[in-house]
C-alpha cells in the first residue's frame, strides 16, 4: 500500500468552480437538502432528486482541474505505487486530470448504481432521468451513486486500509466536519501537512507537522516538493519547515 495518502475536500475542486451545499448561490441554494441529498429521498422525492444530480451532472461537465489537480496527476504518475489519493468528492477533476484509482468516499457523480445489486454504470455526463431507469443485470431500480446523509459509507472500510500503511498524511480543502482528519494522525504517521484556506474549528492545527493556510493551487507546489522529498532515499534527512 501507499506511503503517502492524500486526502482532499471540497477546497481543491473550489478554484475549478465546483460549488457544494455550504456555499451560497448555484445549484445547492435551489434545493433542500432533506429533499435531495438525506437518506429516504428517493422513496419520498425520487423525480427532484435525480434531476437535482443530473443538474450537477451537466455542471461539471465544462468544469477543468486546475493546478492542484493537475500537480497531483503527475505526482502520481511518477510515483503511483507510493500515492494513494482519496477524496471526499463526488466529482471527477482528478479523473480529468489523469489520476488513476481515486477512492470516492461519497460516490461518483459520473456513476449510477442499482439499488438492489450494486452494479455500478459510469453515465459520464447523460442525464439519468427517462434514460437509466432499470439495472441491466437485475432490473431493479438504478440510483445516482452518491452517499446520502445517514446512510452507510461502505468505501470508509477501504480507507482505513490504505491508511494502515500510511508514513506522509496530506490534508487539502476539508474542514473536518464530515471526517475529522486529526484521528488519522497516528503513531505511524512520520509527517503530515494540512493545507486549508483558513482555519477549521474541527481541526487541531498543531498536530500536524506543517501547516499552509492558502488555496489548494497556491499550496500545492510545496506540497509536491514536500512528498518528493519525503519520497527519496535520503529521506531520513528531511525535516518539514
């Protein structure tokens, strides 16, 4: 498994303009979140609910990574056995960017799945509605493939697995109050960075070795040096200022 796991918000897709439910304006604001996005949705206000995720569907389809996703890509790209990348968005910057094997916490808004099997279809960026109604192995109902508040997060269980073998832990754009990443800081971790824009009162700052409070593009360079610092052999050698 991967030394260095790096895990990310809705900060680094912010600068590529992807909003979510705690900005104000865009999709989020048209809509309650209990009726779109709480477990339930779908047996109480199932037509509002797919087209909401197919509105968001059709918003990132003209959205682009910016620099901290494209920093990643080629960070992953020269040193893919070590990199695990996990994000806690449902969109696809990194995919579009060139990352390989991202682990979504919350689902993948390219994706619907079957309600009742699992099957997984990457839609890209169709609308659902009238099209992708029925699984095409059971039959049964297909669903955006979104975690919904209260309902179970079955990818959790494949993120304490990548971290079991974690040394560098990155932080970038989340406030810490869906995952608090300061119970990943564990005796394991050698070093760990915490790039936000601002500070989070669900985040204790000085746990962590370095701190960089400025947007995910402004960081990110530093961030990279970092891991490929930490990534040599000399790494023993190397101290985070």
């Amino acid at each position: 498994m991967a030394k260095v796991v790096i895990f990310s918000g809705a900060g680094i897709s912010a600068p590529s303009g992807i909003s979510t439910f705690r900005d104000s304006g865009g999709l989020w604001e048209k809509y309650k979140i209990e009726d779109i996005c709480t477990s339930g949705c779908l047996e109480t206000n199932r037509d509002e609910t797919i087209e909401f995720y197919d509105k968001r569907r059709e918003d990132i389809k003209n959205k682009y990574p910016n620099h901290a996703h494209k920093m990643i890509a080629k960070l992953q790209e020269k040193y893919f056995d070590d990199i695990k990348i996990i994000t806690q968005n449902v969109d696809d910057m990194f995919e579009k960017a060139g990352c390989r094997d991202v682990l979504h916490l919350h689902g993948f808004l390219r994706e619907v799945c079957c309600e009742k099997c699992g099957f997984n279809i990457d839609i890209g960026y169709d609308a659902q509605k009238n099209k992708w109604n029925t699984c095409p192995k059971c039959k049964s109902n297909l669903r955006p493939n979104i975690v919904f508040f209260g309902e179970p997060a079955p990818k959790y269980t494949d993120l304490y697995f990548q971290l079991q073998d974690c040394k560098m832990f990155i932080v970038i754009g989340t406030s810490g109050n869906v995952i608090n990443t300061d119970m990943f800081l564990n005796h394991k971790i050698e070093k760990s960075i915490l790039n936000n824009l601002e500070p989070s009162s669900a985040i204790n700052d000085k746990l962590y070795s370095k701190v960089l409070y400025k947007s995910a593009t402004e960081a990110i360079d530093e961030i990279v040096l970092d891991i490929e610092k930490f990534l040599s052999p000399d790494n023993h050698k190397y101290q985070l200022y």
